[in-house]
C-alpha cells in the first residue's frame, strides 16, 4: 500500500536559520547559531517571523555540541527552541547533522553509524518530552554537498580528496539505520531526505555525454537513500515522507565547473520549475524547496524568480508543498567568520541587533501574496500517489 502524505506544514513559507556546527578550512570549529546569536535571540527571531506570516523553520540540534561524550547527549541547549516554538505557534523541521560532527568522529569512523543512530533514538525522547507535534526531521542534510565538501576538496573533516563516494557511502548507511531507528520510536514523525538540486551544462555540443553524466551523479545519494543503488544499505522509498531540494543562484555550472551566471539575460540557464520537475518525476514523493535564497541588492529579484517558478512547477505537476528562504538572519562565511554577505531578510551589525532589509521584506510579502492568488486563479491539480 503506498503512503498518504497528508502531513501538514503550518505555512507555505518556511524560513531557514544558518546552522553549521562543522570544522571549517582552517581547523577551527564554527557554530553559526552561537555566533548570530540565534540561540539566545531565539524568541526575538520567532517572532520576527510573525510579521511575514511565517510558522515553519529549520533548525539544527548541533551534534558537536549535543554529545557531551561518546553516547552520551545533552539536549538542553534546544528547551528555549521548543519554548519559543509553542509561544509563536512554530512548526520545526530539526536538522540532526546539518554539517558537522563531535570531535572525535567522521563517516567513515567505524562506530559513526552506531553513534549517530543512538543520537537519533534520544532525540526521539528528547522531543516526546517537550511537544505534542509530529516530529519533522532531516536526519542529515545535504549527504552530495557534504561528502564532496569533505572527501574531494578538502573543506572539512576529513579534509579528503579522491574519497568523496567512501564518505557519501557511510552517510547514506548512518542515515538509513538513523531513520528506521525514528520510525520505530515515533511512527507518525516526517522525515524529509534533502540533497542540492544542480543541473551541469555542455560547454560544447561533443561535451554533452560528460556533462549528463556528471549531471545525473547529483541524484546517487537520493538513490541510495531510496534503495535504488547500493541495495545492501536497506534504502526504501516508504522510509521518507518528503523530498527536500536546495537551490541557489551557483546551482547551475558546465563540465568544466565554469558557473552559468544569474541574472541570465540571454537564457542561457535551465529554468528551476524544470529541474524540480525532474527531480519529482524521478522520485514521485511530495517536494519542499529547503533552501533558497541571495545576497546584496539581488535577493529581493531572486525569490521573486523563485516564487513563479515553483508556482510553474506545481502548474506542470510537482507536488510542492513550501518553500523555505534560507538563511532569514545573515550569517557570515564559514571560512571567514569577519565577512558577512547580507543574505538575510535580517540583516546584522556589530552589535548582532536584527536589522531588515526593507526591499527584500517587501519581496518576500509580495511573493506570498502573488503565489497565493497564482494558486486561487489556478486550475486544482490532480495529483498522483
């Protein structure tokens, strides 16, 4: 019997708080939730939300900071998440491994996928003490990002190159184990499998094999996820209740990483609604855009475009469900935590004080007003399980 995704997100809208907990290039261990002061603004930043009719976030738990000590865990860092969540009315989809791990640990460490599948089972009590909610969760974000990040150009642990599908491999198997692990415990929690969402161009006509190639390699992680390729992990489709897709102006390059610009006046890029259709008709599961979002003048132009290309989406067939602006407060760069690139609806200064970015404030209101009358002129879609 196929799955009824009848899970409700509280708003279409969803907004995106910079979670990274990862060692950077450098060797220095970086937490963006401490250093926006987004853990102890939390309740200034919910309901900042409220004045953009917001109600559903991501959030990280921030595993190098969650466990204490090998299988041992402390969750007291996230009591003001669920405080602030039940006094605004927020719906958090919680991150368990956003980028980084405890000290001692990478993916290919022989007891990672035990040690993160136990995180996963405490933070199922964790979370039963403190809501009443389904638990909405992506148990790790990004495996295609992260196992490249990690394993091909050394930007973090373990700082690899040449290893990125030994990396990709155990974080689909820690994965797995983690979500049948959520499953059990909490039979009506969502689990969304979220990967970037790129497409690679031909520089030349005699590229185009190459590039489709390469192209094609950003959906292995997903299929080992649904049990498609590496069967002996036990990927299943039954196993995920929504697809998540990340997408950002530099999704879209050539075979020889030569970056397909934005703003594309000359049409030179493959319009967003027709990658997320793809990508759905691939997987057939309901789809949420996990992260979008820009920088400077430009961001308030880029959810603009991004609005009506999901309404398209949805209009050619994808069940899209949300769309989630990622970061909302600006958050500086990982390798460089001195420069900020004011990517956020809220912008920051020295003081970390929220300060708004009126154009792109206006940008978001409008895009909900226009997605919603886009959908009430629309004619209903009839959609496939």
């Amino acid at each position: 019997m196929k799955k009824k995704h009848n899970q409700k997100l509280k708003s279409f809208f969803m907004a995106g708080f910079e979670c990274a907990d990862h060692i950077n290039r450098s060797g220095m261990r970086i937490n963006l939730q401490k250093t926006t002061q987004h853990d102890i603004r939390i309740f200034e930043d919910y309901q900042l939300l409220k004045e953009l009719n917001i109600s559903v976030v991501r959030e990280g738990i921030c595993w190098s900071e969650i466990e204490i000590r090998p299988y041992v865990f402390d969750f007291s860092r996230l009591i003001p998440f669920y405080e602030a969540a039940k006094l605004y009315d927020i719906q958090i989809i919680w991150d368990l491994c956003h980028f980084g791990y405890p000290d001692d640990l990478i993916p290919t460490h022989p007891q990672f996928s035990r040690r993160f599948e136990t995180l996963a089972k405490e933070f199922c009590l964790f979370h039963s003490k403190h809501s009443s909610e389904p638990l909405w969760v992506i148990p790790i974000n990004e495996i295609s990002f992260l196992s490249w990040h990690s394993g091909e150009v050394r930007g973090t642990v373990p700082f690899g190159v040449n290893c990125g599908w030994d990396i990709k491999y155990h974080l689909c198997q820690a994965k797995i184990q983690a979500v049948k692990t959520i499953k059990d415990i909490l039979p009506d929690s969502v689990v969304l499998a979220v990967e970037p969402l790129v497409k690679v161009h031909a520089s030349e006509k005699d590229t185009q094999e190459k590039a489709d190639e390469i192209h094609l390699l950003q959906y292995q992680a997903m299929d080992i996820l649904m049990g498609y390729e590496c069967p002996e992990l036990g990927g299943h489709p039954d196993l995920f209740d929504f697809l998540g897709f990340n997408y950002y102006y530099n999704n879209q390059w050539n075979e020889k990483n030569e970056m397909i610009p934005w703003p594309d006046p000359l049409g030179k890029r493959i319009p967003f609604s027709d990658l997320l259709k793809e990508a759905y008709d691939r997987y057939k599961l309901p789809v949420i855009l996990t992260e979008t979002g820009h920088f400077g003048a430009l961001r308030s132009f880029w959810i603009k475009e991004i609005t009506q290309e999901c309404f398209l989406a949805q209009q050619k067939g994808v069940d899209l469900r949300g769309i989630c602006i990622y970061p909302v407060i600006d958050r500086p760069d990982w390798d460089d935590l001195s420069h900020y690139s004011n990517c956020g609806i809220w912008d920051l200064d020295s003081g970390m004080r929220r300060i708004v970015n009126q154009k792109y404030f206006q940008a978001v209101l409008n895009a909900q007003k226009e997605f919603k009358k886009q959908n009430t002129k629309a004619k209903p879609l009839i959609l496939k399980e």
